[in-house]
C-alpha cells in the first residue's frame, strides 16, 4: 500500500527527531507498538485525540505546539490561550503580583513567550529607569527582555561583562527557541538579536567558567549606581493554559553587601 504522510505524520515525526527519539525508544517509551506508531507517522491510521494528547505529552511538546498537532489530526485545540487580563485568571495574577511585591526592594520580571515583559515590580522599573536613558531606550508597546540585553541602546553600555552575561542570556534564547520548535515569534526575536552588532560573535565558542564565582553574575555600572545581581527563573507547574504555561519568573538578587545596598538606596529613592 503507498501511503503519504498526513500533516499530523509529518509532525509527529518533526517533533519525534526533534526530541531524539527512535520511533522504537518512543514506542516503547508511550507504551504503544512500534507498527502503529509507524502507520501514524506515513498517514496509514489516523490517530484518535488522546493519542495526539499522550504522545505530545511523552515528547514533552509544548502545550501551543500540541494544540497545533491536535489541528494537524484534525481535532480542535484542548488547551485555551486566555490573556493575562482575563478575569478567568484573576488568581494567577493576585499570586504573581504577590510574587513580585515580595521580592522588593529586588527587582523582578515577568516575562511571556516572546520575552515581552508583562508584570514588574516597582524595583525593576527603578533600576531600568536608572541604568538607561528612556528617550533612546529600545522600547516599544511593550520592553522586551532580550532587546533590554542585547541593544545598543539598551543595558549594554551599562554592563561591565557584558560579553559573559549577554552570552549566557543569547544560550537561553537558544535553548527556549530549540524546546519550542516551530514557534516563528521566537525564532524572529533570536535573528532580529543576531543582528545586532557583536552578538553573532557571542556564538562562536562555549564560555569557560573562570574566577571564584559559582553564578554568572552581572554587573551594572552607571555614573553613582553599581551593582552585581544574579537571576533565576521559575515556571506555572502544571499548567493547562497556553498563556500560564508560557509565563516566566524572573528574579534578581545581590550578589555581595555592596550591591545589596545599592538596591535598597534605588528602592528608598
């Protein structure tokens, strides 16, 4: 029988390479024959919705990518996309806004799939505020974080090692952008960032951890202001919206007494 694969076939298979899986590993993986595997990959058997569900699920594909694969069989999409500003998630923004309040007089971010920042607290609008000139910020409707990086006008001038921390921060992009596969808004915020000056360069060798600092600190300075801040990201668990599922935590702390101070004399500014 000649068969040709369905857009859900070629899909499967995209995100099955993707992941590194044989179609063995994965079938053995999902608990699913390898042949029926098979035939869903070259269009010989269409799948039924909670097989689409459990082997995006397996390939760990996010959740607006499975919503797509659900299309691709021919099913509706299960996973809403409910904007922020929803009153469905008036708990999740009461919790986030929590989140940042207690975090002052540290700055902190939410950002969403695109890297816009959604949320802050009043610390981080204080310490952009600070380190560059709003006029010639890189700022649209909304700041994104990896224009705030990697733009000239943006935080560059200002971050002592920035070639250290901006590499680490274009990894991240890398790696969101390699687990999202397919999602076209990211890819075009990664080469709009390759094309700005000296950030293709950042990609040219891994950086060797040198020093006695076991986090990538980086390290503002700008006229009486300085400061040396290290970041972490934290994610929704269990997640079933699209938007929530795409919302990242960024918070900063002080990386030594000097910086901690600095911050507490921006926040009582």
């Amino acid at each position: 029988m000649h068969t040709r694969p369905t857009p859900f076939g070629a899909e499967l298979k995209r995100w099955r390479t993707h992941r590194r899986f044989s179609q063995l590993q994965l079938a053995t993986v999902a608990h699913v024959s390898q042949r029926h595997l098979s035939y869903l990959e070259t269009g010989r058997t269409k799948p039924s919705r909670e097989m689409v569900i459990h082997l995006a699920t397996t390939l760990e594909v996010p959740l607006r990518s499975q919503n797509d694969l659900l299309v691709a069989a021919g099913y509706a999409p299960v996973y809403p996309e409910t904007p922020l500003g929803e009153p469905a998630l008036d708990q999740v923004r009461r919790v986030i806004d929590f989140l940042l309040s207690a975090h002052e007089p540290y700055p902190a971010i939410v950002v969403d799939r695109r890297w816009d920042i959604v949320a802050s607290n009043t610390a981080a609008t204080q310490l952009v505020a600070r380190l560059i000139n709003p006029a010639t910020a890189p700022v649209g409707e909304r700041v994104n974080l990896a224009r705030l990086t990697f733009h000239p006008d943006g935080l560059r001038s200002v971050t002592v090692n920035w070639d250290t921390t901006a590499g680490a921060v274009l990894l991240r992009l890398e790696r969101e952008l390699a687990d999202r596969a397919g999602d076209a808004a990211l890819a075009a915020l990664f080469d709009e960032m390759l094309g700005y000056p000296g950030v293709a360069e950042l990609r040219r060798g891994p950086a060797i951890p040198v020093g006695d600092d076991l986090l990538i600190p980086i390290h503002y300075r700008t006229g009486n202001f300085e400061a040396r801040l290290f970041s972490t990201v934290a994610t929704i668990g269990a997640a079933y919206d699209v938007t929530l599922e795409e919302l990242r935590l960024e918070t900063f702390f002080p990386v030594d007494a000097a910086s901690d101070e600095a911050l507490r004399r921006s926040a009582a500014d």
